[in-house]
C-alpha cells in the first residue's frame, strides 16, 4: 500500500542518513531538511502525510479537493505533515520544501500551505507567488485561529478539510477584488451587529408609539395659537418696550487639513509570507 511504502522508504533513507553521517560523508548544515519528514521521500500530489494523522481514504479525499482548487483558481493547495522539522522555523522549512520539490511549477508558482509539526506542537501557513494576495497577513492569522480547534483536538481531517475551504473562499474573494484584510473581515459575526440595531430601532419604535398614544389620551386641553390666550383678562399690561443689545461673542476653530499616506503591505510582492503557532 502507498502508506507502508512510503513509511518503509522514510525508515530506509533514515538508516542511509545514520550511516552516511558515520563514514563523515556529510557534514552539518545551517540549511533545514526540505522533505516532510526530514530524509527525502518524494512529494506525491498536494498532501504529503509523513507524521500519519489521516487515513489512506481521508488523504484521497483530501487530494481530490485540492486538485479541484487547482482547476478552479490556478493555484496549489498544499499539505505536509511530518513528525519533526528539526527545530528550524516553519515558515523557512515550508518555503525548502516549496522550492526543493518546485510545487507551483504548474501554477504559475502560487500556492498556500498548511504544515503541522508534532514534535512540538507546530502549525504554519505559508503564502507563495500571487496567492500572498489572497492570504493577507490578517487573512492567515485568521484561518489559523478557525483551524486552531481541531487541531489541538486531533481532528486533524477536520482541520484540514476546513483549510481547504477557507481557502476557496480566500482565492475567490481575491479574485473578486475584495480580499480579507482587517477592514474587509472574515466571518467575524457581522450580522450581530446589525441584529442589535435591528433590534433597538423596532423597539425604539414599539415604544415611541406606545407613548405619544397614552399623551393623546391625556390631552384634554385645546391647544392655543399664542400665549395671550393663557393669560386671564386685564391681569397684565406693557407700559413699555424695548430692546438691548447685551454683549457678542465670537468663536473660531481651526480647520485641520487632511493628510493622506501611500505604501505597500509588507511581503505582498516578495517570495513569501507566513504566520505559525502552537495547537
């Protein structure tokens, strides 16, 4: 079966390794591992299951998904799991593996990946090409966080299923011009608030109603034109007249003028961008 060949191959190079290392073939390098598991197995497809958190079955399905994403956006949807990533950073192993085994190369180099490292705990997503457009540093922080759950669950499927959706829902909004950035959020309960205002005008409303029905019940009296009606007959008289002028004031305010600022989001047009944690 595919799962045992690949975990036989991945003990195998791992042998190889050790004893290459004894005979003093290779030497230690500041560079990470660039394979999911750390000793070069090859990259088959979009889901590279090394640290084996999903089934055979729930890794097809997974596939075949991503596989439809390339078709609909013309980007790589990617995934990679493995046991340990050596204790370098995430986001430069992801960015190894996405240039050892030249993963957007039939998508113009733009693609999203999810790595989730066991060792420790690690998760990290990491943008690539245009898709750093459609995955703003907010638009990664925020799929983290509604992956986060499963994933400290170990409802690994879940969590990856939902990856998945939330990027087709992350490519489409780009592609529309709108892509989800602090001021254009993410399913953040939007209609929450517009439920209270709702809420508050129709109650605002219910009550104004209600009262200015109980002050017409309580008007007995006919409304006057003017205020000598309400005066009794020969009670007062105006001997004299006049008018004063007092005093004047003069206010002034001081218009502030507008500024306006141009720049560019940091790491939309470079290499790459990413954002990892702990689940």
């Amino acid at each position: 079966m595919k799962r045992e060949s690949r975990k036989g191959r991945r003990y195998a190079a791992t042998l190889l390794a050790a004893c290459a290392a004894a005979l003093g073939i290779w030497t230690a390098h500041d560079i990470p591992k660039v394979s999911a598991a750390g000793t070069g197995p090859e990259f088959e497809g979009w889901v590279q299951d090394d640290a084996f958190l999903i089934t055979e079955e729930e890794e097809q399905k997974l596939e075949q998904e991503c596989e439809r994403m390339l078709g609909e956006h013309h980007a790589g949807v990617y995934i990679v799991t493995t046991e340990d990533f050596g204790g370098w950073d995430i986001k430069e192993w992801q960015r190894q593996i996405f240039d050892e085994y030249n993963l957007g190369a039939d998508c113009g180099e733009s693609g999203i990946m999810l790595a989730v490292s066991m060792a420790e705990r690690d998760w990290g997503i990491v943008s690539f090409g245009t898709a750093q457009e459609a995955f703003t540093t907010y638009g990664r922080e925020r799929m983290g966080e509604l992956i986060l759950d499963d994933l400290s669950e170990g409802e690994f499927f879940d969590a990856f299923s939902r990856y998945i959706s939330l990027a087709d829902d992350y490519f489409t909004a780009n592609e529309e011009g709108n892509p989800y950035t602090e001021e254009h959020r993410y399913g953040e309960g939007w209609r929450i608030p517009v439920i209270i205002v709702v809420s508050f005008v129709l109650s605002l409303a219910v009550s104004l109603t209600i009262v200015l029905s109980w002050k017409r019940s309580m008007n007995t009296r006919v409304r006057q034109e003017g205020a000598m009606a309400y005066l009794k007959e020969g009670s007062f008289r105006l001997y004299q007249q006049t008018d004063r002028f007092l005093y004047h004031r003069v206010s002034r305010t001081k218009i502030q003028k507008e500024s306006s600022s141009s720049g560019s989001s940091s790491g939309m047009h470079s290499d790459h961008s990413g954002t990892s944690g702990k689940f």
